[in-house]
C-alpha cells in the first residue's frame, strides 16, 4: 500500500467532513497520544475541533513516509471561536502548525501522537489582541 496516498486520501476526509468513511482510515482501536480513544473516540475529537473551528482545513506542508509510519506537518489557517488550547482566541484568525506521527497497520492508522505549536498560537493572539485600554 501506497502510504503516502492513503495518508493524503484521509486527509481529503477529514476536509471534506466525510466522517462515515474515518473507518476507511483509522482502525477501531486507534490510540492517540498514547491513550487508547477508539474510532468512535477519534471520531467525536475531530468532529469537536470543525464544530468549534468551523472553517478548519488540515494542509499537508511537510510530509515523510517510512512504513509503516507517516510524520506530517500540518498547516491551519483558521478562525477558532471561544477557547483554543486553553486561549481565548475571540475568533481571530491564526496560522500555526501541529506535528503529527502516525503508525498505520493493515493501511489504517493504529497510533497518532500528535503535538500542536501553542507558542505560535499565544504569539499570533498577541500581535492580534485587542488594544489595552489606557490608563
């Protein structure tokens, strides 16, 4: 199996919020960050991300593939409402990168370890913030 395709195929997914094909991908038992989730696990954190960023779009910007693992860097442009990582966010938009392992087996995803840039994120909700107000 192609992994590097099956990896972009699922990425298509999740942009396209075709959840009832995530099986296609992710094997029942998926672990992420070391804790087991399950798909339907899985599945409820990726549909809470797109329902609190509504306009989110996963963009492969460095892709590596050494079977049977995949690491990405992944791309997000995106407006978050209300908090994000523990930040209130005001729905601004930011620009920050999440690295992403993953173990496939079977040509499913079986572990994610996942780690998102929050210092890009804090930096970009400085230069964005509101103005202070004076004194």
């Amino acid at each position: 199996m192609d992994l590097a395709e099956q990896y972009r195929n699922y990425i298509a997914c999740l942009n396209a919020r075709r959840w009832q094909d995530l099986g296609s991908f992710v094997d029942d038992n998926v672990q992420y960050n070391g804790k087991p989730v399950g798909l339907a696990g899985y599945r409820a954190m990726l549909e809470n991300d797109v329902s609190t960023i509504t306009d989110l779009r996963f963009n492969i910007d460095l892709l590596v593939v050494e079977p049977p693992n995949v690491a990405s860097r992944l791309l997000f442009d995106c407006s978050p409402r209300g908090r994000f990582l523990g930040l209130e966010t005001h729905g601004r938009r930011i620009r920050f990168f999440e690295n992403v392992f993953y173990t496939f087996e079977g040509g499913k995803i079986v572990r994610v370890w996942s780690v998102i840039d929050k210092a890009a994120v804090e930096a970009a909700l400085q230069r964005e913030g509101p103005c202070e107000e004076g004194p």
